[in-house]
C-alpha cells in the first residue's frame, strides 16, 4: 500500500526495525547462500522485497548503527568510533541530535530498543525510546512480551541481537560441520580447517539470530498485529572477518535490507538499485505519516517499496575513523577508497584475540603496507577488488568524477 494511502488510515503502522551484528550481507538463504538455514528471513523476503545493494555508512558498530539512528553520515553525526571505553562519554551521540524513535514518538508512537544499543553511555531512553531491554537473559522474552501485549497507540521496536558479533559459538539445533561448509567460504578467505570451524560457528549464530528473528514474527502473529506492522531487517556492516569489519571493501560495507508489511507492494521483489543505510529512518517516517527533518541525509525509500521508481542514489558513501582514516564512494560500477591515513594496519593484536586468534594468514591476499593513497576498482570486471586500477588511464574521467564526489561529501559540516 503506497505511503499516501497509508496516511489515510486512522491508525499508521507498527515497525519492528531488526539490526544485525556484524553480518554478511548475502548471508541468508533468500540472499543465495546454499547451506545457510534462514527460513523467517526468507520469509520476510518472500513477502516483501529485498535490496541487493545497499551499504553501510562505516564498518563499525557504533558510526553504522548511528547513521541508520539520526539519518547522517558519521562525521555529520560525530559519532564516529566505538563508544565504549576511557572516551565513552566523549564519543557518544549528543542527546540533541534528531533520531528516528524522537521522529515516532512525535508522531505518537510507542517505542522500544532491545538488546544492542552502543551508541552513547545515556542509553537509548535518553534518545527518544520510552523503554531499554538490555539484559542478555531477558531482552527476548521482553520483546515478545511488549510485541503481545496490547497496544492502545502504533509502536516501534528497535530490536538488535548480537549473534553475528564474536565470539562465535555453535547453537544446539542450529549445527553446521567445518566439512559442510568448505564449498561455500568467503572468497576472500584462504580454505583452512581454522577458517572452517570459524566459518561454521558463523552460521550457526546466524540460525539462532533467524530463530529469534521467528519468535518476534509468532508474537505479532499472536497480537493480530502482523499484517499492520512493516518490518525492517538490516546489518550494521559486514562480518567480524578479515576484509570485512574495520574495512572499507565490499564484504564490509554491503548490507542487507529486507522490508515487508503495509507499504510495500508485491511479493519476492528485489530491489537493485543503490540505497544506504542513512536511508532508513526517512523512509519509516513516511511510511508513519511524518517527515524526518530537512537536516536528514537520507532519501525516502517509500516510492521503491511501493513498486514505484522512485529517487534513486547515484552514489553510496563510507568511511572509517578507528585507528584509521579511510573515506569511500561507490556508483553502480565503480569505487573509490582514499587512504588517508596509510601505514597502520586495518587488524591489530587485539582485535586477532578477540576474533578467536583467527590469524591474518587465512587472507587469499594480504592487506598491503603502506596502503596506496587511492584505490579505485571496476566491481564489474572485479567484484573481489584485486586489481586497483587508480593508475590506469584508461579509467581517469570515472576516478575523477568519483573523487569530486567524495570531496564534497568529505566536507559536509558536522550538526
């Protein structure tokens, strides 16, 4: 149903808002993977429609998650590197920045954040949500309660499990073997019994997160609530892999984006065209009825979800600010990364602990030191980002359209 009609309702629709942690974005079964068991994500799939190319902002948790909160990009927002910490407080989004849960409740809306927040030492009450379901033994049972319970005005539930995020573990009921999965690993990964057992695990926190994911799905089937509630399912960035997390290449930045619910038209749909992750909270404003400020940096998905064009991006932008500094455009076909901080290496000592000493040498190619100052990559001819053609000419007209590009977001004043 388009947004206009929407509107028309006496009453706008439900959101549920699902944000994966650290996850692939083609790591689900309605997104092609041949092992992987996702059956409530590709039912989602099956009754809405799925994005085959939207991106994050950062590949990070905390800038990710920030611009799919406010709708700005992460050094429009500030948030831009972890909040946690000695510098938590310092980093934290400030309470005066508009959100979209802000946005809802404006317009009505009851509104609720489980499980993952990390965007501030405040927590998510001080952003515009009436209710926080931190607790690891508990969020899930909250969920399903506040999704059951009835509900006198629209609600919103902001729900984001941690499964994707290290460490990985096996999940009873939801097993994958190191020798099931040899066929489908990561092609930007070196096949090794290390890679597989870390590959397996993966998958099998990806099965316990879909399972969750199906519990919220029978709640709203029990309220009677289902069929007037769009539900949204996104990933903050990529895996906790080597050229994934912490890197501006593909595997970090492509996210998945599934929606289905009242707004969106048809059945299966997939959607090709670019879209980002800044996008969401515009889109859930029209689809309440309301606008997101002008301020916001995010387009309206409304008119795609609905079977209409729509405005479409010609460019999605990236950027990382952990240890490193690291900016990124990407058209249809092409991308630019600009290096701009280039000898200290995207993994360090720590973060190999914490990814379960998953050692750099399970890269088919190794991260380059010092890294070039630009890399600039045809995705058609090179999907896996092998070859950087920055120096080639016959490519200097696409590198120099995309380099103005990236300056003028790169000097987009901070709110």
């Amino acid at each position: 149903m388009p947004a206009a009609l929407l509107r028309a309702q006496e009453r706008p629709p439900n959101f549920l808002v699902i944000v994966a942690d650290d996850h692939g974005w083609n790591d689900a079964g309605c997104y092609g993977h041949p092992v992987l068991r996702t059956p409530n994500l590709d039912r989602m799939a099956s009754e809405g429609i799925r994005f085959t190319h939207c991106f994050t902002t950062a590949p990070l948790c905390s800038p990710g998650r920030g611009a799919v909160m406010t709708g700005l990009y992460p050094h429009v927002s500030g948030v831009t590197r972890l909040v946690q910490g000695a510098d938590a407080a310092r980093l934290s989004m400030r309470p005066n920045l508009w959100t979209f849960a802000k946005g809802l409740k404006e317009l009505g809306y009851e509104t609720a954040a489980a499980r993952k927040w990390h965007l501030s030492t405040a927590g998510p009450t001080a952003h515009g949500f009436d209710h926080g379901f931190p607790d690891r033994a508990a969020y899930l049972a909250q969920s399903v309660a506040f999704l059951e319970r009835p509900h006198p005005r629209p609600f919103c539930l902001y729900f984001c499990p941690t499964h994707t995020h290290r460490p990985f573990r096996s999940h009873e009921g939801f097993e994958y073997r190191p020798e099931d999965v040899a066929e489908c690993l990561p092609p930007y990964l070196r096949d090794t019994p290390q890679v597989r057992e870390h590959y397996a695990w993966y998958l099998s926190e990806t099965s316990k997160m879909d399972d969750e994911i199906g519990s919220l799905l029978g709640a709203l089937e029990r309220s009677r609530e289902l069929d007037r509630t769009v539900v949204a399912f996104v990933t903050d960035h990529g895996p906790s892999m080597h050229r994934a997390k912490f890197s501006l290449y593909e595997w970090g930045t492509h996210s998945s984006l599934i929606f289905r619910g009242p707004g969106v038209s048809g059945s299966g749909r997939v959607g090709t065209g670019l879209a980002s992750t800044v996008d969401i909270g515009p889109t859930l404003m029209s689809l309440a009825g309301g606008r997101a400020p002008e301020s916001c940096q995010g387009i309206d998905l409304t008119a795609r979800l609905a079977g209409r064009s729509g405005d479409g991006r010609p460019y999605v932008f990236s950027e990382h600010h952990e240890r490193n500094h690291l900016t990124a455009i990407r058209s249809e076909r092409f991308k630019l990364i600009r290096n701009h901080t280039r000898e200290a290496p995207l993994m360090w000592p720590q973060v190999i602990r914490n990814w379960q000493e998953m050692a750099e040498d399970t890269l088919r190619q190794p991260y380059p030191l010092p890294r070039p100052p630009v890399e600039f990559y045809d995705l058609a001819a090179d999907p896996l980002e092998s070859r950087n053609l920055a120096d080639d000419p016959a490519y200097r007209s696409q590198l120099a359209q995309l380099r103005g590009e990236l300056d003028r977001w790169s000097e987009m004043p901070p709110q």
